[in-house]
C-alpha cells in the first residue's frame, strides 16, 4: 500500500534553500550596504546570478529548486522588514531581546550589545508583496514542467516573539496581547502564503531556528528560571503556524527548517530533539520537517518514531559548516537506521513505508548570510552531489 505522503512530490535528494553567492554578487552586495553603488545596480548582479544558481542545481541532478536566496543578506530578511506596522531597529539592545536564548548569551559574551530587529509599532498590514518578486525572477529560468518544483523560503513567523518576548516584541498601545498581535500577523503571512500560490509557487518551507532553540539545554533552564512554561508557549507557536497553514490548497506542500544557527558556519544551539519531537512532529500542522543531523549537537534519531504517517521529514546528514565530505556509506547507514525507528513508532508501519518517508539533504544552506559559509564553490558542489548520490543509491 503506498503511504498517503507520496500523494505529494518530494524529492529524495533536497536542499535547504541558500547557495554561496557567485564572488560578483558578494562584492556588490557590500558595495551597496557600504554606499557605493545602487539598489539598481545590486539588482542587476542578483539578475546574472539567479539562472546561474538555477543551472548549477540541475547540473548536480537536484529536482527542487531555489533561487540560492541571492537576493537577500540575511536568510530571514523579507516579512518583517517589509510589512506596515514593522520598525527596523539597528542595534537593538540585548536588554530588549529574551536573555537566555542560546545566541544572545553567545554575543553577549563576546562583549555584543546587540543586533539589528525589528519591533512592531503598528498595526500589521500587508500593502504589497514581499517573496513574490523572488519566485517570478526563478520561475522565468525553469521550463513549465519544472514551476510546480521551485521553493521559496521565507523566515518563522514566531520569530520576532521567541526573540523578544511578550514585552518587546510590540508596542501595547498597539496590541493589548499575544493574541491581538498573532491574529494580524496570521493574517499577514497567509495572504502572502496566498499570493504566492496565485503565482504558481507550490513549494514553500519555514526557516524557524526557534523549535531547535526550544531543544537547548539553555533555553530550557533560562526558561525554567524565568517562570515561562516551555510547554505552553510551543503550543502557542505551534498554533500560530497551524492558523496560517490551515486550509492550505491540496497541492501545495509547505514545510519547516528546524535551524540550530548557521551565521559563516556558527552554530547557536544544541540539544536532543527528544525536548520538542512528540508535540513538534505530530501538532504542528505541515507536510515535511527538514532536520539538523549532521552532528553530535541534534541527539540521537530516536524522536523520529513520532513522525505521523502522511509526513515527510528531511535529514539533513551533510554538513555545510565545514569542506569535508561525508562518508556516503555512513550517510546511507543512517537514512536506514532512521527508517527502522520510524517503522517501530507510532503508530507502527513496514520499513519500506517509512523509508518512503524520508529524504536527505545537507543539515542548512551553505549562506545564510551572504558572505556564505566557510567552504568553497567545490566543495558545495561535492556535498549536494553526494546527497544526489546518496539518494538515488537508497531510492532508485
């Protein structure tokens, strides 16, 4: 019998969504954030690079495509800088961020006294589209067969709030409460969920570092200390994502990235997914779950036995933090080792069912920042190879 997961199309060999920049664009982009050169002339250069990084991915034989994110310095820049009622803050101080989550402590202690956020001090509105221009720019360089296969990324909506808190995340004598402020910005994401799909976009996948910084043993005990229930704001976060996904089209398959940090191959967070996996994996309301295992930091793959039929998950096997490459025998192994846990969980299925629930990929993108990762074009070209291969050895 085949699993209910396969009536939508997920490739066996995937990747998270950023590619290092072509070096033109690297230059161009810091000309511009420095003042010297235009927005039009930025634009230009991203031009050039998008069919490059289109060709480069179907070179390698990977089926889903993504733009590399060439049009962005930061992996999550898009909604909460362009939407009415967002202020963008330089260098907003850590006195306004949560304390205890995993990257604020890291930069503090290396004498940071902040980052650049935003803070809502108006009411959400929608006024014009955000990752439209970013779909229609890729979808000019695939054939029509191939559209249904792009993905576009676009950062967690819960961010802004596991970031700042209740306190800081907006202005009260704009919203009273969470539930004032997560109803228009539901609102918000979903009309830009819509907007796409109107475009032909069938592919769209959540960059949240938020349900892996909810794993770390520092967030749990800064928590704990602070009086906040875990638990409770989960499944707050995990209800916003289900408002904006609910009664999504049957064809469009979104999915979340569970980042542990991956700013020039720095990592933030660590910790099993064993503290998330029951709630994350079976409420959360999305068809694929793309995975960090590409070290010891994730835990084991046991949390794996509470994948649901009908879902997919993604395990991100190959690391882009560093050039060396995997072993594709030990990448294989672990793949089959998954999918016995998965067979043996709840409920119970055949091995060869929950083999068909799995893909592998990378464990992040290889920029997430523009500077990109600490690794060559080669290199990448290695990795995402060796996820092809990997792939199509297990699968066919």
């Amino acid at each position: 019998m085949v699993s209910p997961v396969l009536a939508k199309y997920f490739p066996r060999a995937d990747h998270v969504g950023s590619l290092l920049r072509p070096k033109e664009l690297v230059k161009k982009r810091i000309a511009f954030h420095s003042g010297h050169c235009t927005a039009e002339d930025l634009k230009a250069v991203e031009d050039e690079a998008v069919p490059q990084i289109v060709k480069l991915q179907k070179d390698i034989g990977l089926t889903v495509l993504t733009d590399g994110e060439v049009r962005r310095a930061v992996y999550n820049h898009g909604m909460f800088e362009q939407v009415e009622g967002m202020t963008v803050i330089p260098d907003r101080p850590f006195s306004e961020y949560v304390p205890y989550l995993p990257y604020v402590q890291l930069f503090s202690s290396m004498s940071i006294k902040g980052f650049t956020s935003t803070k809502t001090t108006g009411k959400l509105r929608r006024t014009k589209p955000v990752h439209v221009h970013e779909f229609l720019s890729l979808k000019q360089h695939v054939s029509p067969e191939d559209v249904s296969k792009l993905k576009i990324t676009m950062c967690s909506p819960t961010w802004m709030h596991l970031r700042h808190g209740s306190e800081h995340t907006y202005d009260h004598a704009v919203y009273k409460d969470d539930a004032e402020y997560f109803a228009d910005l539901v609102k918000v994401f979903r009309e830009e969920v819509q907007d796409l799909y109107d475009h032909g976009c069938r592919r769209i996948q959540f960059d949240d570092p938020g349900f892996a910084f909810y794993c770390s043993n520092v967030l749990i005990s800064g928590m704990e200390a602070a009086g906040v229930d875990r638990e409770k704001l989960l499944d707050t976060h995990i209800d916003v994502y289900n408002q904006i996904t609910a009664g999504r089209p049957a064809d469009l398959v979104i999915g979340v990235h569970t980042c542990r940090g991956n700013m020039k191959g720095m990592h933030f967070s660590e910790g099993s997914y064993d503290h998330v996996a029951q709630q994350f994996l079976t409420k959360l309301d999305v068809d694929v779950f793309y995975l960090e295992y590409d070290t010891d930091r994730a835990g084991g793959l046991e949390p794996l036995r509470y994948l649901p039929l009908g879902k997919h998950v993604v395990l991100g096997l190959v690391t882009t933090k560093s050039g060396a490459l995997e072993d594709i025998e030990t990448v294989k192994g672990r793949v089959r080792r998954a999918a016995e846990i998965i067979s043996e969980g709840q409920p119970r299925r055949s091995y060869e069912q929950a083999l068909g629930q799995i893909s592998i990929s990378p464990q992040c993108g290889f920029a997430s920042v523009f500077e990109g990762n600490p690794i060559t074009e080669e290199d990448e070209k290695k990795k995402l190879a060796l996820v092809v291969a990997a792939a199509r050895e297990l699968w066919g």
